[in-house]
C-alpha cells in the first residue's frame, strides 16, 4: 500500500456556513497503480490532488503515506516527505520563466542537496530521455505548450519520486501533444511510477488503470482498492 | 544553488528594469552619504591615536571664573609643570612645551633666510616620550641644553638642502636674527594624523632666551597664556579624579589676594587627548586650520546620512511587497518542488544583498562627486583614497550587510509567506505585503522630505535676513587694508593714507584699529561710577580716527566726535549706554569711565552697530582715539577706504595702484585688501555651509520619495488597468479618473505635511533661539513647502495616471 486516506473532510467556512471541499472521503492507492480522477469543474479534483500532495490541509480523517501518519506529521516533516517522494505536474506547467528548461530541471535537485557533478548527470539524462537536449537552454516562453509540458513532467520526475501527481496535465494541450504525454504516462507508470491525474477527459482517463468518479467532494461509487 | 540564486535574480533585475533603477538610485544616495559622512567620522576620529597609551594622556588646561562671566585658556601658568613635577602623585610623564611663532630662520651658512616657517615648540625630552616620533639622527635628550634645535626631515631638508639626516646634526640656525640653535636630532614626519603641527622642537632651556623669556624667568603663577602648555600621561590604574583633586589643591594655593577678594577663581581641568581635535573652545596648535567638524555637527550628517539610507531601504520595501504577486508564482512552484521557507528567505536576501552591491558600485562614483561638491566641509587631509583604508573598506561591507537586511528582510517574509496551493489556484490577487505599512512607510519619507523642505526655507530665510539686516554702519564700496604687525609703524601708515588718498577712484581714507565688524576683538574691564555704585562691565574697545567715524557713517544719538586723533575721549555705543544705567544718551555725555586707572569722559553716542554677526547680541563697545600713543605704540594699523563705485564695474585697477603706493611703504609685507561686505558674508559662512548642506539633503530626499512614489504609481495604475477601462466606458472624463487615481497617494502626502510641519516648526524655532536677531517663523514657509511638495506628487502621479486614462478602453479591456 502506498497511500491510504481515511474518511477525510475538508471544508472552508463562507458567511457562517461549511462548504465542504472533501467529504467522507476514502482512496487506498498500491504501489504502481495509474488513477484517473474525474469529475466536473468544482468537484474537488485539485483539492484532493493538492492533499495527496501534502500541499494542503484537511481537517478531519486519516492520511497514511507509505504506512506513515502524515495526519500526524509537522510542517517540516510533511515538507521532507513531498520533497522526496511526491511530484507534481500542473496543467498550466508553472515553470519558473526566469529560468532555462535545463535550470528549471535542475531546481527540485538543488532542494535536494545532489552533488552538482550528480546534478549534471540526471539532467542530461532526463533531457536525452525526452528529446529535449535541443532545447536545454531555452526560456519556457519559447517553447510550445507540449513542450512546456514534456519539461513540466521531466522536472517532476528529476527527484525519482514515488507518487507522480498530475493536475489535468493535457489541459492546455491539442490532442497530438496530450496523446504524447499519455503515452508517456503510461510508459513511466509501467517502469513502476504510481501515478494520480486528474481530468475532464474519458480519452485520458482511459491511459489510467482505474478511473474514480467525483462529485461535490465525494466520490460517486465506492473505489475498489 | 549559488549560481541558480545569482541567475535568478540577475535575471530579475533585469526583468523590472524601472524598479532597479529606482531601488539602485535610491539605494546608492543613502550608501554615497554613508560613505562620505562615514569618511568624515571615521577620518576625525583617528587623530592623534598612534601615540603609545594615548588613553591616559591629558592636557591640563586653565578655566576662569567670576562674577561677570567665565573663560577657558588652553594653556596654564608657567610654574605649573615644575609644580607638577615637584607635589603631584600618578602621573607617569610630564610634559610642559612653550608654542611660539618665530618669524624668521635663517640658515648662516647659506644665507638663507625663512620668512614665518611655521609653529615651533619648545620642549624637552619628555615630550618625545608623551608622543610617538621616529628618530632618524639624534636622540631626545639632545634638547637637554639651550639652544638646540630638533627638525623634522621635511623642515631639515629645507634649512639644508644638500644635506642628509646625519650630517644636519650639528648644523646651526638662526631664529628672529638673535636665537641660535645647533641641529640635535631629525624626526619623521608623525606617521598618523596628528594635531601636533609642529616640525621645530627648540630645547627648553632656549625659552629663556627669547622675548617671552622674562616670563619663564619670573614663574608668575598670575598670568595666562596659550602657548604655555602642559600635557601629562597618567600612570597605569591612576583615577583621573584623583588627579583633579592635586590639581584643584595647587589651584586652592596660588589663589592671590585679589582673586579672593572679588570672588574669581582658577581651576587646572583635565582634558582628555582624543577630545583636543574635536574641542573648537579649547583649540589645536595649528590656528589657520579649519575647526573641526564639532561632534554635534557630525551627529547632525550623520542622521541625514541614516535619513536617506532608510528613504532607499524604504523604497526597496514598498517597491518589493507592492510586486509581490510578480513573484508569487515562482515561490510557489519552488515550494511544491521541496524549498524550505528558509532557502527562499535566503534567495531573497540574496538578490536584495546583490542589488545593495550594484548600489554600491554606483555610490562609489556618487561619493567621488559628493566629497568634491562638500569639499568645504571637509579638513583637507581627507580625500577619495581614503577609502582604501582597512577600517573603511569594513565599515562600508557591514553597512551593505546591514542595508540589505533592512531593506530586504520584510519583503522576503512577506514573499515566501505564500501559501503554494493558492499561488498555484491563482488566488493571489490578494494584497501582498500589508498596504497599511506601506502607507506609513509612504508617509515617513514624505515627511523627511517636507522637513528638509521646510527646513531649507527657513534657513535659506533666516541667512538673506541676517545679510541684509542694518549693520549700524556703511558696509558697501568699503575697503580695508592691514598694515603688517611687526613692523608696523604710525609714520609709515599715516605716509601711506596720504599716498592712497591721491588715488582718484579713492573718495575718502582713514587710519584706525579693526573696522567695526570683524573676527578680533580687544576687550577691557570698564569701571563706571553712578551715585556711588561701581558698575563694572567689559567693553569692547575700538580704535579709530576722526575720519573713520564719516567713512563708516556711524550715527550720532548724542554728542561729537573725539577733538583729536590722541585725545582719550570715549564714544560709547547703546549697549554701553544702558549698562551704564542711562535711557537718554545725552544724560551719558561728559560722565567718566574709569579704565587701567583713568578716568576719561564719554563725548558722544552712536547708535547700536553690529561687531560680528547678527547671531550674537550687540555688546557694549566704545571708539577711542589711538589711546596708547603716549607709550609709543599706535592702534591705527589699518587703513579704511571709501572706494568711488568704477563706472566699467571693474576694481581691479584701483586695487592695484593702492597695491603699488602699499609696496612701496611696506616692499616686503604681503598685500591684502579686505571689502567690508565679504568679510560680513564671511561671517555667516557657517549658516551658508548649512543651508547648502540642508539643500543637498532637500534635494536627495524628495528625488528617493518621488522616485517611490512613481513606482508606486505605476504599480497602481497597471493593476487597475481594467477598473479604468470600465469607468471609461461608463463615462469617467480624463479628471475624474485622474483623481480616483492619485487621491490615496495625495492622503499620505498630506498626512505627510501635517507631521512635518510641527516637527520642523519646532527644530527650527529652537535652532533660531541661537541668534539674537531672528527671522520670523513665517507660516508662508510651511504652505509654500506644503504646496511645493504636494504639486510635485501631483506632476508625478498627473505623468503617468493621465497615460493611462488615456488609453482607449477598448485595448486595455481586451488584455484581459
């Protein structure tokens, strides 16, 4: 078991009322799965994404990463875990634009405190492993938005993460730049990365090895493990 | 990560061209003025700190107090060291030297004669182990016997040219044509800055020798003089307290019968030596050097320079919080990629740290211009290559450490504050950074500025008003000409008034002492008896002849002139008149002051004139005839002149043919005409130093809150680049949106104005009280500033809110 959330709640408070972001929310994950998330706009797709991602808080129910309570950790504790074990993938890329495509690579490395000559390594061979050796020393506003992504998911793997969390990954993309990425999903997940994405689309749910429906916080039938 | 961190923010401050150049400019005039005013403190407070155990080392220096008022001498009686020596506990060197100025050295051999070579000193051995000098030839005790000599290589080297340090020893001088002096030794030249000017070391027991001798002879304990000096260093441990306990003792003993009777008294005071550069009182030994900067004055730059340093850091802080959500996004991202707060804290003082140093680089050309432009302030040994002196090079890196945690410390809290899932949600269109700090940043530097402002006015005000106040006596076309004191002489002078009066552009000429106004003084104790009652009083004493009362067109309440150019007949001014008890002047005529045991009448009052500047009130002065004549020795050594105004406005051909008729009187003496209106200017050279130095801060600290200001602006109006699109729309005219858009920026200025101005009011009406004659604390001083200020906010905000207002709605609409 890689990820185990127990009945998990969130909600914020607007004009004296609870609106309830996550409710009663269960998910097991196993070591190596490929999730698709679906739901409309507002269902809470990013919300439970950026709880996987101990980017957020809940406030209520159990959160077991790898066995270990993250319900129970510190910031700082929390703040180690998704260093070394979590990376992210946003639909609107978030690259650093002050930085080059082989920087921005580089960045989760640096947090790491990787040897640079290590460092060096890596980045050449992720670059070699998606094709964008060309373009290492490009700014992100000169690249295409595929492209953008292909560096986007490069960078979220950099750190060898265990959890691959994708927020809508093809969202900005045509339909030849979202199948590529699919595919490259669906490669990695099969040299054993458990992925989580999140999506609109059937097409893309479809790459995953299980899709999970929600709605207004909840899912819409009982996951199977 | 370095070099990631060092790109990043290179690439940064690239990006946002205008707001580092805001940032760096701002920046690097507080810096500039930290150096420079930094310079000054640092270069005044390394005097006279090389000597050994300088810590313990005092000059003891005389204070004199009576009924009437109180003085210090910086010198003591003669028989003090020798009491010193003799009766006092814990003092591990004594040193008693005798300043003197000789005229002339002469060197036999050559024939070379020296004409005022400078101070010497007469001294003994002790004096060279109070203070540290390098021997090259000789030894200390050299100077144990009279008339010997020790130089310092550069002097030697101009008695004797030809010769080296060695072969000088033994050589002789001659001074003032009668005192012979054998070489004994040659220093260096003292390897610090130094207050002891001196480059003759003549040996004590020369003293005696000279005209002053009869003093050293008689080792009166009742007489006074500057020149005779006494400087001791404590030994280890010892209480200066204890010491100035001997001290008063001596003091206690040597009380004469007169002191007690008329309740005068004499105290040795112990002044520390680190406190003799900064003491304007007291005085060094070299009289044509500029005083120096006194510690309040030091006090004062110093905070203009802190002032401006916090108007940049200000800047910085309001610029970086305000484009805060610029960032935002990048933080964000760096966060879910696994930096800690604390590496991004770092980031950001980095980059604010980088951005100090570009300023830094920028303030090093600033200062070069600043130590040029504010040359007069500064004491002439201090200069640019100063800043490569260890001291000053560390200073200035932990000022830049210090300047880029100020100014960088807020915003990178307010920066990696962010919340990841919000910036990476888009929420952040919150305001970053607290605007309410901004605010009361925003008005802070406004009313620094206001107050320079204010501040500037009013001195500028308080300098014309002084300038163009009456003086009580004719000041222009006025001129005057001193005859040289050593040989000086009534029939040589008065030979050459007569020559001078021939010259046509010349009106009128006239013999007397120093002109009504001017930096020496002679002063005696006056006696006045009034029924009964004896009214002691110092008067100022001035002497002229009868023509100097038309030249300088003093006015006459009551009485005449004096009937002769030697008849002692007083002319007493207003001042001396109601000291003396009387309201009507013609009541003073022919009533008697009593002075040195005689007693002359008073002829005639003039109306109040001013001696020196309108800072200080009026004394009481009298004019006399040239009262010491009957012993020999004539008061009239200048010569005044009533110039004719030259048509062409050209003085120079007149200046030289009254240069041409002095040479001829005088073939040696230097020529030197003195107009009457620059030496009054002269006198206010301090209050024109001031308002200069107050413009500069006026100036440099309105340009750091403008140039805020206008990023602020333009930081607004691009955020509300759409509000002003849709107003437009519905119908907002170009004045309308003008005002929405600067109002809240015209709120803080006038906050801004309403805390300036009694503060400023008030540091002003207390600076007045210095002066006796004042200008008013007008309030059009306040509103103009006011006015002044705010109208510039507005140019700014008008500049770039009218841009914006004007773009067409359409295209701003459509960006979104």
């Amino acid at each position: 078991m890689l990820l185990e959330l127990n009945n998990i709640f969130k909600w914020v408070t607007q004009g004296g009322n609870r609106v309830f972001l996550l409710k009663h929310l269960d998910l097991a994950v196993e070591q190596g799965d490929f999730l698709s998330v679906m739901g409309p706009s507002g269902s809470g797709k990013s919300t439970l994404l950026h709880v996987l991602g101990m980017l957020d808080d809940f406030n209520e129910g159990e959160y077991y990463f790898q066995g270990e309570p993250v319900h129970g950790f510190r910031d700082k504790q929390r703040a180690r875990f998704q260093k070394e074990h979590i990376g992210f993938v946003f639909q609107a890329y978030h690259l650093i634009d002050e930085l080059t495509v082989y920087e921005n690579i580089e960045t989760p490395l640096l947090y790491q405190k990787v040897s640079s000559s290590e460092r060096k390594a890596l980045v050449a061979d992720m670059l070699d492993r998606f094709g964008i050796v060309g373009k290492k020393d490009l700014f992100p506003a000169q690249l295409s938005g595929g492209q953008q992504q292909l560096v986007g998911v490069a960078r979220a793997l950099i750190g060898k993460p265990r959890l691959l969390l994708a927020d809508e990954p093809t969202g900005n993309l045509n339909s030849r730049q979202s199948r590529e990425i699919m595919e490259l999903f669906q490669e990695l997940n099969a040299e054993g990365t458990t992925i989580i994405q999140a999506t609109h689309s059937e097409t893309n749910a479809a790459y995953g090895s299980r899709t999970l429906h929600l709605l207004d916080g909840s899912w819409t039938s009982t996951p199977e493990p | 990560m370095f070099r990631n961190y060092l790109k990043i923010a290179l690439r940064n401050l690239l990006r946002n061209k205008l707001n580092t150049g805001i940032n760096i400019i701002s920046l690097a005039i507080g810096l500039s003025a930290s150096f420079v005013i930094g310079l000054m403190v640092y270069y005044d407070l390394t005097f006279d700190t090389y000597h050994p155990d300088s810590g313990r080392v005092y000059r003891v220096t005389s204070r004199f107090t009576s009924p009437q008022d109180e003085f210090v001498n910086p010198g003591v009686p003669i028989p003090l060291p020798q009491a010193a020596r003799e009766e006092m506990t814990g003092l591990e060197i004594v040193a008693g030297f005798n300043t003197v100025d000789l005229h002339k050295a002469g060197n036999p051999e050559s024939g070379l004669d020296f004409k005022d070579p400078g101070p010497q000193v007469f001294a003994d051995a002790a004096y060279f182990k109070l203070f540290k000098y390098d021997w090259l030839a000789g030894t200390p005790e050299g100077l144990g016997e009279p008339y010997r000599v020790v130089l310092t290589r550069e002097r030697a080297a101009r008695y004797f040219p030809e010769l080296n340090p060695a072969q000088t020893l033994g050589k002789t001088l001659v001074y003032n044509d009668s005192i012979p002096a054998t070489v004994a030794g040659i220093v260096a030249a003292p390897q610090g800055r130094t207050d002891l000017v001196f480059e003759e070391f003549l040996s004590s027991g020369t003293f005696q020798k000279t005209d002053r001798g009869h003093y050293a002879i008689a080792a009166d304990w009742g007489s006074t003089n500057s020149s005779d000096q006494l400087f001791v260093r404590l030994s280890p441990g010892t209480d200066p307290t204890a010491v100035q306990k001997q001290l008063d003792r001596i003091a206690k003993a040597q009380e004469s019968d007169y002191d007690r009777q008329y309740n005068h008294h004499r105290t040795f005071e112990l002044q520390p030596f680190s406190d003799l550069h900064f003491n304007s009182e007291l005085q060094t030994f070299d009289n044509g050097r500029q005083p120096a900067t006194s510690r309040p004055v030091l006090t004062g730059l110093g905070c203009i320079a802190l002032f401006l340093l916090l108007l940049g850091c200000i800047n910085f802080i309001n610029l970086s919080t305000a484009q805060a959500d610029q960032r935002a996004r990048e933080i964000g991202i760096r966060k879910t990629l696994g930096s800690s707060k604390k590496q991004l804290l770092l980031q950001f003082l980095g980059e604010t740290f980088l951005l100090t140093l570009l300023a830094a680089l920028l303030s090093i050309v600033l200062s070069y211009f600043l130590l040029d432009t504010f040359a007069e302030f500064l004491p002439e040994g201090l200069h640019f290559g100063n800043f490569r002196e260890t001291p000053v090079m560390l200073f200035a890196g932990a000022l830049l450490t210090g300047v880029a945690l100020l100014a960088g410390f807020y915003p990178a809290l307010v920066l990696t504050r962010f919340q990841p899932v919000r910036v990476l949600k888009n929420q952040v269109v919150n305001t970053p950074g607290k605007p309410t700090l901004r605010r009361i940043l925003t008005v802070f530097q406004f009313a620094i500025a206001q107050i320079f402002i204010i501040a500037t006015l009013l001195v500028g005000k308080q300098i014309r008003y002084m300038q163009n106040k009456d003086h009580g006596f004719r000041t222009d076309a006025i001129a005057y000409l001193h005859a040289p004191w050593h040989l000086t002489s009534l029939d040589k002078n008065e030979r050459l008034a007569r020559e001078i009066a021939k010259i046509p552009q010349v009106r009128a000429v006239a013999l007397g002492g120093n002109p009504p106004a001017s930096n020496s003084s002679s002063t005696s104790t006056a006696v006045f008896f009034r029924d009964s009652t004896e009214i002691q009083s110092p008067l100022q004493m001035l002497a002229g002849s009868r023509e100097y009362y038309d030249l300088y067109n003093f006015e006459f309440l009551a009485g005449r002139k004096p009937l002769n150019d030697t008849i002692l007949e007083y002319v007493i001014n207003e001042a001396y008149l109601h000291i003396i008890g009387f309201e009507n002047p013609e009541d003073a005529l022919n009533q008697n002051i009593r002075m040195n045991d005689e007693n002359r009448p008073i002829v005639g009052v003039v109306r109040d004139f001013n001696p020196r500047t309108a800072a200080a009130k009026i004394g009481p002065i009298a004019i006399m005839p040239d009262w010491d004549r009957s012993r020999e020795y004539s008061r009239f050594n200048f010569i005044h002149l009533d110039l004719k105004n030259p048509g062409d406005g050209s003085l120079s051909p007149t200046i030289s043919a009254i240069e041409e008729r002095y040479k001829e009187v005088y073939p040696d003496a230097d020529f030197e005409l003195n107009f009457m209106d620059e030496t009054i200017a002269g006198f206010y050279q301090d209050e024109r130093s001031l308002a200069k130095l107050l413009g500069w801060a006026m100036g440099l600290s309105v340009l750091i809150s403008c140039l805020g200001l206008l990023g602020l602006v333009i930081y607004t109006t691009n955020r509300r680049t759409k509000e002003i699109g849709i107003r437009k729309v519905l119908g907002a005219s170009l004045a309308q949106l003008g005002l929405l858009l600067s109002r809240d920026f015209l709120v803080l200025v006038g906050i801004a104005f309403l805390i300036a101005a009694p503060l400023a009011g008030w540091g002003l009406y207390s600076w007045l009280q210095d002066y006796a004659y004042r200008t008013e604390l007008s309030w059009w001083v306040f509103i103009l500033s006011g006015v002044g200020m705010i109208a510039l906010a507005l140019l700014i905000m008008g500049l770039r809110t009218l841009a914006v207002a004007r773009k067409n709605p359409v295209e701003s609409l459509r960006t979104e």
